[in-house]
C-alpha cells in the first residue's frame, strides 16, 4: 500500500545520516567478513544496502540474545542489598535502516506475544516504541525465500515506517507512519514526489522471483491431536541434531530462560534466548522431561510454527518465508516440506518420508 511516495537523492545520502544521529541511535547491515549483521551504526559508517539479507535477523535490536534487566546487591552493609533494582535501559529514539520486509513482519508476530492485553514484556514493549523501521524492499531474493506463500512479500510494508527502494541514483520511499514522516524531515533530504508506477512495476517483477511455496490453507483445518500423532514425526526429526540453528535463526522465535549471576556480592538477573531444540529446555527440576526425545522436541517445534500459533491467534503461520532455517540447517531439514507434509496430511495416512 502505497501512503506517499517520494524520492530520496543518493548524493544526499549522507548528509542526512548525519542529520539523523542527533536525533537517532543508527542501526544497519554491516558485513562482517563473509556475512552481514546488525549493528549500531559508528560515526560516519553507512549501512551496506548491497546484502541479500542477514545471518541472523534484527530481532535482537529489541529482543536481545543476552539481556541483564534486573541487578541487586547481597552486601549488608549497602541500604538497598537485597532489594533487586531494574536495569537502566537506552529508550531514547533509534532507527533500524534497512530491515528487510519479511523481518519487519516478524516484528509484528513476536510482538503478539510480548504485547497482550494481558500481560506486556516492558524490555520489548519500550525498546519497540523508540523505534523507526526503515524498511528496503528486497529485488532479488533468494530461491530459498517463500514470503509470498505466509502473508508477507518482497515489499510488504507490515510493520514499518518508511519502505525504500533502490532505483538507480536514488531512493523511492513510501511513507507509511508519522514516526516515518518525522524520520524524513529530520533528514532535511528534499523529497519531490515519487513515480508510483515505477514502484508497482518493480513491486511486480521482485515477486516474480519468488519461485518457492508453501501450502498453509488446511493447517488451521486439521485435528490438533491427530496431527501431534501422525506418523511421519519419526521421519522428520532423525536427521536432527538438535543444536537449535534452526532457532536461533529465525526471526519469529520468541523463547527465552532468566539467570541469575552472582559474582561476590552483586549480580545480574539476565534473559537469554532459549530454544524449544535443546534437551534442558523443558527439563523439570524432578530430573523428569516432558519433551525428552528427539522426536519430541522437533515435533514442538514445527507444530508451535505451523499449528498452535495457527489456532491461537488466526494470522497465519509463525514464519514468514526467510529462508534462514532453510539455508543455515547442517542436515537439510526443510520447513517448507514439512509444512507441506502437515498442510496435505489425511488422519490414518501411512508413513511417507519428508524427502518427497
């Protein structure tokens, strides 16, 4: 959806970053060796438009791997020991430049679950509030991507400000919130408007590229209990080797564990990514594990992505076509065949291998 479209002068570029880290802490895709992460941007380094995508998604820009959010003291002879004290925290405004479309997508998903009515993760809530999604649209993806299949494409716009898309020796830029319009104008970049037939035809041909799909329209159909004991868990999960890639990966996964570091008489309450893939994931305290096999835990994990979350909240499947779990498994395990497994499967249905 097209709310404004403008252009963006490349020469103008940099004048306008500057402009904006008086206002903004920068994040962009940096290469680092041979892949492509995330960072805060230093003085006078520009995001590297010319990526693919990254290794591992921005998640962790609001959802860090490795978070310390409560500290306390066990000295009695302080007058706060004991009393444990929330972390400061960094909420002044930020820009993350250059998410791709199928990431800022993922934002909205994990932010389901972070975000209820019920019950707000405060870490995620506020680091989401203070910021700006600046999204680049994605020309040439990868034959792995399948975003168009799981409500998301090359220049879907869920979850951003600003959409931009490279067209020579400038940028078109959709704006599509307030926090995108402010963006812009702190810029000072001039914006004569944008040709939108120029950004429906490029819209058009990078979704042309997107050759690989999923099935998902039956998911939501099937029996909850039947498709936990169907009979191709086995086949599935005996490549396996549990090391949670898959996991940490994937943009839409929101699990985490809390520990507690002490080191003499101070320490740190931290939240760590966790993953449904590891043995000690659900191991009880009684030394009994409720999801103790292999088999258990890579049925967990595709039933969460491509069932429960289905039935739970009616947006589709927990995954928006990335490919990253796809590329990055050191055994191959597909989710595309196994939610084409699950889409297509008939109760009282015989073992059928993934590999078809």
């Amino acid at each position: 959806m097209i709310m404004k479209l403008v252009k963006l002068d490349k020469k103008q570029w940099s004048k306008g970053l500057d402009a904006l880290r008086k206002a903004y802490r920068l994040y962009g895709p940096v290469k680092d060796q041979e892949y492509y992460s995330f960072k805060r941007l230093d003085r006078d380094e520009q995001p590297d438009f010319s990526f693919l995508n990254s290794r591992l998604s921005p998640k962790s820009m609001l959802f860090p791997q490795s978070e310390a959010i409560i500290k306390y003291s066990l000295d009695e002879s302080e007058k706060d020991h004991h009393i444990m004290k929330a972390v400061e925290k960094d909420t002044t405004s930020r820009a993350i430049l250059g998410i791709r479309p199928c990431d800022a997508k993922a934002v909205s998903l994990v932010n389901l679950n972070f975000d209820t009515p019920e019950t707000k993760d405060p870490y995620w809530v506020e680091a989401l509030a203070a910021t700006t999604f600046i999204g680049l649209a994605c020309d040439n993806p990868k034959s792995t991507c399948f975003c168009t299949s799981v409500g998301c494409g090359p220049y879907h716009d869920e979850g951003l400000d600003i959409l931009l898309v490279e067209d020579g020796d400038h940028y078109l830029a959709n704006i599509l919130t307030e926090k995108g319009e402010t963006f812009l104008k702190t810029a000072g970049w001039k914006t004569p408007d944008g040709d939108t037939s120029v950004f429906d035809k490029k819209k058009a041909q990078a979704e042309a590229k997107i050759v690989s799909t999923v099935a998902t329209d039956n998911l939501k159909n099937l029996d909850i209990m039947a498709l936990h004991e169907a009979p191709f868990w086995e086949d599935v999960s005996f490549a396996c080797l549990n090391c949670g890639t898959c996991t940490y990966t994937c943009p839409t996964c929101w699990c985490f564990d809390l520990q507690d570091e002490t080191h003499g008489k101070s320490g740190k309450r931290f939240k760590n990514w966790d993953s449904c893939m590891f043995p000690l994931f659900t191991l009880h305290t009684t030394g009994h594990n409720p999801r103790g096999t292999k088999l258990q835990r890579v049925r967990q994990r595709f039933m969460h992505k491509l069932k429960y979350f289905v039935d739970k909240y009616d947006q589709g499947i927990m995954c928006v076509g990335c490919g990253r779990c796809v590329n990055q498994c050191p055994v191959n395990i597909d989710i595309r065949k196994i939610c084409d497994l699950m889409n297509g499967y008939e109760v009282g249905e015989q073992v059928s291998s993934v590999s078809k």
